[in-house]
C-alpha cells in the first residue's frame, strides 16, 4: 500500500524548460496539500458545514432510479441531510467507533496482511524474486525484471527495497547500464502496482471502498476483493510487455553506454546475492505447501459437491469462497512461507510467525489511522447524501452532453492519474474519490467492478513521475549511487515515457478487454449496472 509523504515549499520552484515547469508545478501543489491524514479530517469538517448549508437551502435531486429499485427515496427526491443540528450531532458521536471498525477495508487487509508477512518475514518471497531474476537468460532479462516486480506488490515494500537496488547491480554486472535496470524494476513495482497474478493486500484494500461507495446506490451491492483478478491477472503480462519495450528501445538507448566515472565517490561495486542451495530447498519445500494447499481449496469449491461452493445454486459466483477470499490468501501465503522458514532456519516454532505477523501489523499504524478518519468521511458523505446528489448531477451533465459510452473512461483513467500526481496514495485517493465517481458512473450504466479497474490504471500510471509517491527518495538515493548528479528532474524524466506508454497502452487494453471482447473484469463481475447486455 502506498502512501504519501508530504514535502513543504512555500512557492514553485524556478521555472526553466515547459517541461521542468510542469515537474515543478507538480511537485508545487503536492506539497500544498497536507497529510492525507490531516487531509480527510478537512474534508469531514467541510461536510460538515456544507451539509449545514446545502440542508438550509434544501439542496435536492430527482431520484433516478425506479420505483421499487433498493435504496431509493420513498418520495423519490434525494435531500441533502444536514449535520448541524442535534440529530447530525448525535450521529456524529455515536457512530464514530462503528464507522472505524465497520470500515470494509479495514479488518480485510489487516488478515491479509498477517499471511503476507509470514512469506516476507522468512525470506520466501525475497528469494523467489532474487532466484527468478537472476536465474534468467541475459536476452530476457529485461522482461524477467519487470515481471517479477509486478509480481512483488504481493508484499507492497519488496519490490521497493530488494528488486529495484538488484535489477541496477545485475545490469551493471552485466554491462548494461544500471539506471536502466532501476527503471525497468521501478516500472514494473510502480507503474504496474495494480497488476498482479494472484490477489493482494492491495485487492480487499480498493473493493472495501467501492463496496461502500457502490451502496450509496445500491444498499445490497457487494464488491469482493476478487472483482478485478482476471482484468489484472491479463494486465501482468501486457505490463510486463510494455515495460520491456519502453526499457530496451527507448530508455536504455537514450542514457547510453554507462561511465563508472559518474558514479557516487564513495561508490563500490556491489555483486548481487546468489540464491544458496539451502534456499532452493527452502523453495522446493515451499512450493510442494503451496501446491497442498492449493489442492486443498480446490478441493472447496472445483467439484460440484465442494463445501465453499453457493449454497443455494451451486454455483462460484457469490459463493463462501469467494466471499471468504482474504482467509484464503492468508493460508496460501503463510503455510508456505512457515515451511520455508522451518527449512532455511528463519522460522522454527509459532513464536516466530507470531512475530512475523505482529511485525506486519505495526508498519500498518499509520494506515490504520488514515482509515480512522477515511471512515468517518466516508460514512458523513453518505448519511449527508452528498454521494449520491453530486452522482445525480455528474450523471446528468454527462448524459446532457452525451458523454455515456465507453470512452468517459479514458477520461476518468487520465483524471486518476492526474490526481494520482499530488496524492500519491492508492487508499486515500480512492476513499476521497470513489463516493463521487461510482454513484456517479453507476447511474450513466456502468459496474463498479469495471469502475474500480479503470481507476487502478489511473492510480498505477502516474507512480512513476510523482515526487509525492512515498519510496521515490529511496530510488533516487540507489540512482544516484550510479550517478552522483541525479536529480529529481532526470529521474522523472527517464520515467516519463513508461508513464505515457502505460497510460495509453493499459488504457486501451482494458477498453478491448472490456468493451471489444466483453469479458469480465473479475469472476462474476458485471460489467454494467443494472446487469444489462
């Protein structure tokens, strides 16, 4: 999970070249913005005293929705509700710990995550990284690298902290220059940060947001953490595809042969780390825990007669299974990752995973207090019908200018990003943003599924060329020991074009995805709302 981490300036910085204005402004108004923490107590006192202002002068809309449809006002008008008065005050006070604890995300990734970090903790999936990067042929090394960095989201700093610093040393071992190993891996980490073959903690983390903005329409709708696994499964390998192009015939080229003179004074040549044989038969060990364990949910859900399937029609779709997906990932992550562990000599008795897991859940204090306050905005915006009365509004502006079909996602893809340039993290700009775009895009005729995939691109594309995305001083601190004279400029600059290539080429995938071929984005998602052809 990315989150922001704010910077301070008091006025942009010098202005030079259109495209260094453009960083600069960028970077201007990112740090302007406060802490996404501070940010969404901001937004709840501003709810707060809109919601007084707009009850005052009875601010309303015509529900569209049909008669009889869930959730739809009996008298067929939406009214803002204020909250400054004793019943909004009343509200406010007794619902603040259940709109905390009621958070869907909350509770989901915080299972998650325990089953991610026995994987990370013992060493499991930094050896698979290391060993699946560097056991790969010098002609596909490149792809090997942007591959296995999207595949590292799975444990959110992996990527970050081992795939990036070892993709530099392994094309400086092998004569290429470093930078451009850093790009290929910081791509693929960043600029594919959605995409991925299996679910992470990154998947129960949006749906539990879309879910709540999808009921402000819809009180009955439900968006499991799986709503966008084949959509994202497929974007892995068009990611992967991109990412290596961008890297060998564009990037690659333009820095040219690498001069060792321009590294670091104090710079040494690191080698990177060879996988040991007791690591192998760690992964060995692993992947056979991996393959029972995967026999054994298969064994749920795959016949006919499995325990997991829907109860009443038998079928996968909103089945306990997929309903339960996130105690799923936990077991799949951290049975493997304890044998591993047990075989290699990280983890020897249950103290160990406990640790490993408690571990996890105290990197996650700052997120847990952003999702004290995301909850409290979320759940004022809705009881103050603010949702759904902007989503009225936008629906109608947009059917008023005939702005329905399939192509208002490439705007709403390109205004995700833009976003995404000065609020860097995934949760707090999703949370800010899904209750006015999904009502909104729900009433001109589309899924929220199909919502929350097109708003993954977005988000992701945009990571690469953002000061504000919280691991940027990282990578620049590894570039910058391959040439001392980096600065923030040259680094965003190098990104640029995997930025614009993802964008464009991402964004058409998922219109050929979605609309050419008419595929789901996720098992049982829909792809329009109502469930219409």
């Amino acid at each position: 999970m990315q989150t922001s981490v704010p910077h301070h300036s008091s006025a942009p910085p010098g202005k030079k070249t259109p495209f260094t204005r453009f960083l600069d402004t960028v970077e201007w108004l990112g740090n302007l913005l406060p802490h996404p923490v501070t940010l969404f107590a901001i937004l709840c006192v501003a709810i707060f005293v809109a919601s007084g202002i707009a009850g005052y002068f009875g601010l309303s809309v015509m529900d569209p929705r049909p008669e009889g449809a869930p959730g739809r006002a009996v008298d067929g008008i939406i009214a803002v509700k204020s909250l400054m008065n004793a019943e909004g005050l009343q509200l406010i006070v007794t619902s603040m710990v259940k709109n905390f604890t009621g958070f869907a995300p909350l509770g989901t990734v915080l299972v998650a995550m325990m089953g991610v970090a026995v994987a990370e903790y013992s060493g499991l999936l930094s050896t698979v990284m290391r060993s699946l990067v560097m056991s790969a042929s010098p002609r596909l090394v490149t792809m090997t690298i942007v591959f296995a960095s999207i595949v590292s989201n799975t444990a959110s700093e992996l990527g970050y902290v081992v795939l990036i610093p070892l993709a530099a040393m392994i094309f400086h071992s092998l004569g290429r220059h470093p930078l451009a190993g850093l790009a290929a891996a910081f791509a693929g980490v960043s600029g594919g940060y959605s995409a991925n073959l299996l679910l992470g903690t990154v998947d129960p983390l949006l749906s539990g947001i879309t879910q709540s903005a999808a009921q402000m329409i819809d009180p009955s709708y439900q968006v499991g953490p799986e709503a966008n696994w084949f959509f994202m499964a497929a974007s892995t390998f068009v990611v992967t595809i991109l990412g290596t192009l961008v890297t060998e015939k564009i990037v690659e080229p333009k820095l040219g042969k690498y001069d060792s003179s321009m590294a670091s004074d104090d710079f040494e040549p690191e080698k990177a780390q060879a996988v040991t044989d007791l690591e192998r038969r760690g992964m060995r060990n692993a992947g056979l825990a991996a393959l029972a364990v995967s026999a054994l949910l298969a064994l749920t859900i795959v016949p006919e007669w499995g325990v997991l399937r829907h109860p009443v029609t038998g079928e996968v779709a909103g089945s306990p299974f997929l309903k339960g997906i996130v105690a799923m990932i936990l077991v799949f992550f951290a049975v493997p990752g304890f044998v591993y562990g047990r075989t290699v000599g990280t983890m020897k008795t249950d103290r160990d995973v406990i640790d490993a897991m408690a571990k996890s859940i105290s990197t996650l204090g700052m997120y847990i207090v952003l999702v004290f306050f995301a909850a409290q905005f979320v759940a004022l915006f809705k009881w103050t019908n603010f949702g759904q009365v902007i989503a009225v509004g936008g629906a109608d502006a947009l059917q008023a200018i005939g702005l329905t079909g399939p192509a208002l996602f490439f705007g709403f893809i390109l205004i995700c990003g833009i976003i995404n340039l000065t609020l860097g993290s995934a949760s707090a700009q999703w949370a800010v943003t899904a209750p006015i775009f999904v009502p909104m895009l729900m009433l001109v005729g589309y899924a929220p599924e199909t919502i929350q995939a097109a708003y993954r691109i977005g988000d992701s594309v945009t990571n690469l060329i953002t000061p504000m995305m919280s691991y940027f001083g990282l990578i620049l601190a590894v570039a910058t020991k391959y040439k001392k004279d980096l600065g923030i400029g040259t680094l965003i600059a190098t990104m640029l074009p995997y930025s614009l290539v993802f964008l464009v080429g991402w964004s058409l995938f998922f219109f050929i995805w979605v609309f050419g071929l008419g595929l789901p984005v996720g098992p049982g998602s829909a792809t329009y709302y109502p469930m219409t052809p």
